[in-house]
C-alpha cells in the first residue's frame, strides 16, 4: 500500500517541476528508449535464444488471457447448458478466436519461404583502407541475423527446388542496422528494376490454375525469358548445379550490384561483395534433388538448424572485388552497373575483410524469420549506392513492401528488427506503435525539446551522401548500349564449367524446357542457346528431339573463370552425414569404432538398421537412428555397409547381381539407398562382408568412390577422403545420365 502523502491530488502538484534548461550545445545521443533496445539472446517470451529453456517457456506460469487475467477453462466455450447455445458474453473464446483467425499475415511477395539464424561477424580490419564503416574496422565483432530463403514457392513449398536462393544479411552495428540483400548468384535478370514484376508475374505459378509451384519449368518462364534476353545469364546459371544447393551452408552470396565504399578521407572505391563459404560451395544432382521435395520437404531448413543445434557452426568469409571508381564506371570492358554482369575472380580477385558465424537458432519462427525485414537501404557510414537502375528501384521497393506485410510503417519496432545503436528519430504514430514517446516536440526545428534530437556531423557518424557528379542530362527512358550485350557472359559462365557441370546444364535446360508446351517457346530459347554456344544447343535440342538453329548474333568470346566450377576443391568434412547400414548380424565393435571415427572428425553418423531402437550382440548396443522405412540415400552424404561376424563369402551367399540390378534377398530398401547413392556419385564403401552386399546392390567393385577394407577404421579414413571432395565427379560421365 502506497504511504498517505503518496495520494495525489488533482491540479495540485506533488512535488517542484525540474528546471527548464534552454541546451546551449549537442550532447551525446540519449540511451536507448526500452523499447527501442537491439534484439537480445531472449525471445519474446523473454526466453534465452537457443537455450533448452525455450521448450518450456511460460514454465511454471498460470495460463491468462491477454490481458492477465488468469484462467480456469481454455477447453469448453461458455453455454446455455452442456448441450446449448455459446454465448456471445464468453470473452475468452472471442478473444482465443479472434486472435486466431488473424495469425497469418501475408507472405513475402518474393523469397516467402526461408530459413534464418544468429550468429556474429568479425572483421578482419583490412577493409579500413576502402571504408570509414565501424563494424569493418579491425576485430570488431557486430552481431547479426541471416536469412536464407527460395525465391518462387510459396512459404510452404519445398527447400530443394531449382531456384535462385537468397541471402540476407542484418549486421546490428553500433551505427545503425546495415543489411546486405544477395543471392546466391552474382548476375540477375533484368537490368532495370521496373521490369521486377514481369520477371516475378512470368516465374510464379501460372495465374488460372496456380501451377506450378516452386518451379521455372513452364511455359510463362521460358516465354518471358526467351524473349527478354538480359535475363539469359541469370537462367544459365539457374540451369546449372548452383540451382540446386546441397545446404545453405553450401552456397555463396553475392551482393549483385556494385557498391560504393567511402573511406575516412572521403576517397571512394567501387566493390562488389561476395560470401564464400568456409564448408566449399557444393550442390545436390537433379534426382537427388527430386526425391528429397518429396521425402524432406523441409531438407535445407532442417539441414541449418541441425548443424547450428550440433555446434557445427557455418562460416562464411566476406570478401570485396575492388574497382577504381572512375567517371565511365567500367572495369575491363564490363559496366559495374549493370547488375546482369559479373567480374570474373581471375580479374579482380576476392579480399577477405571478415568471418561471418552462425551459431543460434531463432526461438521462434514467426517473430525473428517471418517478421525480418530486409532493405538495400539500411546503409552505415562508409557503404553507399551506385546508380546500378536495379538498385535504385530496389530501394524504394524493399521499404514499401514492408508496410503491407508487417502492417504498417513500424515494423523497426519488431524486436528482431531493432537497431543496436541508439534510435531518436522523430517518426511518431502509425499502426502498431509501441514505444511510449516522451516530449512535445517531434519537429525540427525546436526549443520545446531543448532543440533535441540534434543533427550529428560526420565526425560525429552521421551518414554523408557521396557527392556525385550528376551530368547534365536530359530525361528518358532507355540503357546505355552497354547494356545491349546478353550473351557473352551466359557463354562465359558454360565454358567456365568443368564437362560434369555442363552435362548438368544440358540435363536442366532439356528438363525444363520438356515442361513446356508451346513448340514456339522452346524454339526460342534453342535460338537464346545457339548464341550462347553451339554445343549445349544441339546437345539441348537433341534431348527435345528439335532442330539446332544456327546462331544470330556474333558474341564476343571471353576467357573462361575457372573460380566458377564446384570440381576440384576439398573442404572440411565437419557437419557432413554418413549412413552406417547395418542390422543384427552385424559386428557391432566396428559399428561403434566406424561412428568414433566419423563423430571425431565431427561428422554425423546415423545408423540405419531393419527396426528401430537398438541393435544388441555379444553385450554390446548400439542405438539405431534411421530405420529401412525411414531412410532415405538422400540425407547422406556418403553410405557405409557394416561388415557382419560371419566372413564374407556367407554373407553373399545368394545375393549375386548382374551389374547395375540388386540381387534377390536383399532388402529392396537397403538396394535402392545404396543405388542411388552410386547413382548420385556419392562416396559407399563396406568393411569385411558388408563389401558383398554393395555388389548385391549392383555397385561394381572399385569404381570410383567405392571403398572396401578389413575394417571401419581404414575404410572410414579413405571414405572422408571422399567426402572432403564433395563426390566422386569421375563416376558422373557413366552414371551422370541417370543422375540427371
Ligand atoms: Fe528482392 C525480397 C534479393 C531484386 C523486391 N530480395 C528479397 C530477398 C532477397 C532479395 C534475398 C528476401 C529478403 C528476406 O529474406 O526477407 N532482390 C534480391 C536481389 C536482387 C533483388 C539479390 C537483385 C540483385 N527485389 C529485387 C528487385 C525488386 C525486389 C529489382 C523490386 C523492384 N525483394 C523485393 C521485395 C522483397 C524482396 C518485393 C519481398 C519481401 C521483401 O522484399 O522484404 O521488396
């Protein structure tokens, strides 16, 4: 109970007003209104990110309504007897219902389905030459939120479609928020944003019947790009195993567009972003791709979370090209602002400025991945604009769509979108305002407010336009004749790739365009390919059972970029899945060695047995993660056969195969993981009899990528090997047709 002389009485005041100063000079920026704080390792719910807590959050709470008031029944609505009427009066079933029927709110009209996660970016310090930006000055870490999504489906639509796929980067920096909006591809479709809604209207679902979901396969696609050909880069690449990703752990990001650097002294340099993932750049193959939509819709989603829940952190460095910022804004023959180019690697090379962490998982999907907002324009000192025409339109759109979405000019409030660096802006009201503004003055200029909030300086961080020389110009509407060349690029990229990942190509751009009904469509783009290179058109054209036409344009040929190419590389093994096969017969010592041995090398053994539960012999358990009903060859990366106790001989008595057929005997589950596990060049091997049972399953003896030995031990060592170079490429020349 508040003390007697607490009572306030009307009109007479408690206690003397503080008073009035008039502010003579600027002082520092106020702390933060609590509303307005940055996003914290808590949820909403005020849970901790990540921690086991969040699955008891509200733990040891009374259930209230939305206004606190505790309740007793949330099961039964209030009626006129047990088999009466509801009653308008129950205000809790109003309440429950109506907040119900309002939960969804409309999906993003591009990119609706997405995965995102926390984690931390520390810079290296060596991108201070170029850039006055704080978070990429030396050893500062800025936290930030990442969002992965597809661009076509719809938020429900499966992960591993062909498609572009974005990545969306919020860095919260003492600054101000600062977003980088890529894809996972460096050109785009269209050169001037005005054409965003064709490209977007011809890619979605066909508008009568709202099919197909999630795919490019179809006429109103291969009719737009066909005919628009700037966009023939973009598909080129789509059509490649970059349409596919393995993960999104697995993919660059590319920030398309040229930016504009500014450094402390004002000089300015032009660059163009990139992420490069520490775990390689890898891809699924087209089947692979197929029969996860269906067996694991949710296959990249599922893929970020697990390896962020299991400690296997993904990193990407971020790195710059850089280009002298000259007048014609050209950089060996290629214009920077036109965003369906790209700049070879061989020509400028990649810098490293920092290492990008992911390392939590949201707490809950609506409030941090569904209400994210992303914007080219959320800009920090030292990052600019170019007049990239893509860019510009991207700026106004990526503000506007927000305000239909997130229902109103406030979503800066929604905790995930907060800035960490203080906010005083003067924007006031609208729907969904929920910070409490003090002061009577949200206007400049004031004296009500002490003249506050003041305008900083630059060496106070205020962000500064570059002063751009703008030339006398007169208004129209067309591109400069740079623009005009649409082909060479789409030919640099297809020579660029090793023969595996042009017989991908081939395989995409015969699929698709097989999807297509009007013979006028598919012409067309065969005439798109005959200008991009002869081969891939007739090999194209063949598949369709089409004449080749020749080419049209003379396309100047430029050097290939050999830092296009998956092929080659060896990358960490750590958060990769392998498959142990094995059942009761099995020697269930080496089962236990084989998943040491991986589990040491941070890789995710899964055993897969007949039935669940666990597999017991000779004292020994081993617990079964998969069962022959539940796996599938598409959740691992490579497959081993566990040897049994009894020798080999036995355990392939009648299970002989001819070549490429499974044997009778074998479980026709077991037969068509391992298949296609060989199908899709990835690593299989056995130890001890298990080796028998990969020739059941018609996987011939030492192919490639097919390991045997005595033991887990020697063959787990050769399979990691395999595993470090994403698959076996030799076996695709034999095996790629069906791969496709
Ligand atoms: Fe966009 C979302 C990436 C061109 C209009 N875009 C969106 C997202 C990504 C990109 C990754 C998802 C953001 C998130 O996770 O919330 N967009 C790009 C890239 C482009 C590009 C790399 C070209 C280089 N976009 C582009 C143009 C326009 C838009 C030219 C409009 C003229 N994009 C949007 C949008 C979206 C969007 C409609 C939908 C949801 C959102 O913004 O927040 O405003």
């Amino acid at each position: 109970m508040p003390a007697e002389d607490d009572v306030v009485i009307p009109g007479v005041p408690s206690s003397e007003p503080p008073a009035f100063e008039e502010p003579t000079s600027p002082r520092e920026p106020l702390p933060p209104k609590p509303d307005q704080r940055g996003p914290e390792a808590v949820s909403p719910t005020g849970s901790p990110t990540g921690a086991p807590a969040t699955a008891r959050a509200q733990s040891g709470q009374y259930l209230t309504t939305a206004q606190g008031l505790r309740l007793q029944d949330t099961d039964h609505s209030l009626k006129a007897g047990a088999r009466g009427p509801i009653l308008l009066q129950d205000h809790h079933l109003r309440e429950k219902i109506t907040h119900f029927d309002h939960e969804r709110i409309p999906e993003r009209v591009v990119h609706a389905r997405g995965a995102g996660a926390h984690g931390v970016f520390r810079s290296y310090g060596t991108a201070s030459k170029v850039t006055r930006a704080g978070f990429l000055a030396a050893d500062v870490e800025t936290p930030v939120f990442v969002r992965f999504s597809t661009v076509l489906g719809s938020r429900g639509s499966a992960d591993a479609v062909r498609d572009t796929r974005g990545f969306s980067t919020k860095f919260y920096t003492d600054e101000g928020t600062y977003d980088l909006v890529g894809n996972n591809i460096p050109v785009f479709f269209i050169q001037d944003g005005m054409k965003f809604p064709d490209v977007v209207h011809a890619a979605k679902p066909h508008p009568d019947r709202e099919i197909p979901q999630a795919q490019s396969a179809h006429d109103t696609f291969w009719d737009f790009v066909s005919l628009h050909t700037e966009a023939q880069a973009h598909t080129l690449w789509n059509m490649s195993d970059r349409g596919i990703p393995r993960s999104y752990r697995t993919m660059e990001g590319f920030g398309v567009h040229t930016f504009r650097l500014v450094n402390a002294a004002g000089d300015t340099t032009l660059v163009k972003f990139h992420w490069k993932p520490k775990q390689g750049v890898h891809s699924l193959v087209w089947e692979e791709a197929q029969i996860i939509n269906g067996m694991d819709p949710d296959f990249h989603r599922r893929d970020l979370a697990d390896a962020i829940e299991a400690g296997a952190y993904p990193e990407w460095e971020l790195g710059i090209q850089t280009f002298p910022d000259t007048e014609d804004q050209m950089f060996q023959g290629i214009d920077l602002l036109d965003p369906t180019k790209f700049v070879p690697e061989e020509l400028a090379p990649v810098q490293p400025i920092g290492l990008m962490t992911l390392n939590a998982n949201p707490t809950n999907y609506f409030a941090e991945t569904e209400q994210v907002a992303f914007h080219p324009g959320h800009l920090v000192p030292g990052i600019d604009v170019t007049n990239d025409p893509l860019l510009q339109v991207r700026l106004f759109s990526y503000l506007d769509t927000q305000i239909s979405r997130l229902g109103g000019p406030n979503f800066a409030q929604i905790p995930i979108n907060r800035p960490h660096a203080p906010v005083n802006d003067m924007l006031r009201d609208g729907m969904h305002q929920a910070a409490v503004h003090g002061g009577a003055a949200p206007y400049r200029p004031n004296s009500l407010d002490g003249g506050c909030p003041f305008l900083a300086g630059q060496d106070m961080g205020a962000f500064v336009d570059v002063p751009q020389a703008v030339a006398e110009s007169i208004k129209e509407r067309r591109n400069p004749a740079s623009f005009d060349d649409h082909y060479s690029q789409a030919r640099l990229f297809f020579r660029s790739l090793s023969s595996v990942e042009q017989d991908h190509v081939i395989q995409a751009y015969t699929f698709e365009l097989g999807k297509c009904y009007e013979s006028a469509v598919r012409e067309r783009q065969l005439q798109a390919l005959a200008n991009i290179d002869a081969a891939l058109c007739a090999a194209v054209a063949a598949g369709l059972g089409m004449p080749a036409p020749e080419a049209t344009e003379q396309v100047p040929d430029r050097d290939p970029s050999p830092s296009v190419s998956q092929v080659g590389g060896t990358w960490p093994v750590a958060g990769r899945v392998v498959g142990i096969v094995a059942d009761a017969s099995s020697d269930l010592a080496e089962v236990e060695a084989a998943r040491k041995a991986l589990d040491g090398e941070g890789m995710v053994p899964l055993v897969i047995a007949p039935a669940g539960g666990t597999l017991s012999s000779d004292g020994l358990s081993v617990t079964v993660q998969r069962t022959f009903l539940t796996a599938r060859s598409t959740e691992f990366d490579a497959l081993m056969v566990a040897g049994g106790k009894q020798p080999a001989a036995d355990a392939s008595a009648g299970r002989d195969a001819k070549a490429g057929e499974p044997a009778d005997g074998l479980d026709p589950r077991v037969a068509l993981m391992l298949s296609e596990a060989y199908r899709h060049a990835k690593a299989v091997g056995a130890w001890g009899s298990g080796s028998a049972v990969l020739e059941a399953a018609g996987i011939p003896k030492g192919a490639a990528g097919v390991v045997g030995g005595n033991d887990a031990a020697s063959v787990t060592t050769e399979l990691s090997g395999l595993i470090a170079g994403h698959r076996a490429w030799d076996r695709f020349p034999a095996a790629g047709a069906a791969a496709e």
